[in-house]
C-alpha cells in the first residue's frame, strides 16, 4: 500500500516517491511517511485490520475449545454406554 496501491498515487505523490519499501525507509523523510498514513487513513486501516485478526482469533480458539468439549462428553458418554453395557456401571 505504501508504494504500489494505484488509488493512492495521487496522495503519495504529494509527499514522496519510492519504487520499493526498502528505498522509501531508507531515502524519504519519515515526517513525509507519517503525513502520508495520516492522510490516507492507513494508520485506521492497519488498527481495523488488527481487529478483525483478533476477532477471528478468538472465534477461532473459542471453536477448537468447543469442538474438544464435545468430543470429551462424546467420548464420556461412549464409556458410560460400554460401561452399562457390560453391566460394570
């Protein structure tokens, strides 16, 4: 997005031109850099990104926990079956 994103070439034209993210960092002033996030709301972009990874995290986890859950009464109520079945109970 820094340097190749087509809808931003107008805005990054107005504080720096780089081929690559290594020639930006190394040769543009990083007040340029900065004025360009703000601009462009990338800075909004990236924390909204950030969000929606943790949010998918989280359901994530929160479905491998549910899905081990199951499986451990799943595999309780098997033992509590073979068990009454051999009248063991």
């Amino acid at each position: 997005m820094l340097v190749e994103c087509a809808n931003l070439q107008d805005i990054r034209a107005k504080y720096f031109t780089a081929s690559s993210v290594r020639e930006l960092f190394e040769s543009i002033d990083n007040h340029s850099i900065i004025e360009f996030v703000k601009e462009t709301h990338f800075n909004c972009q990236l924390l909204l990104q950030f969000y929606i990874t943790c949010i998918a995290f989280v359901l994530h986890v929160s479905f491998i926990i549910c899905q081990l859950l199951f499986d451990f009464i799943f595999i309780q109520l098997i033992i509590l079956s073979l068990s009454t079945l051999h009248g063991t109970e």
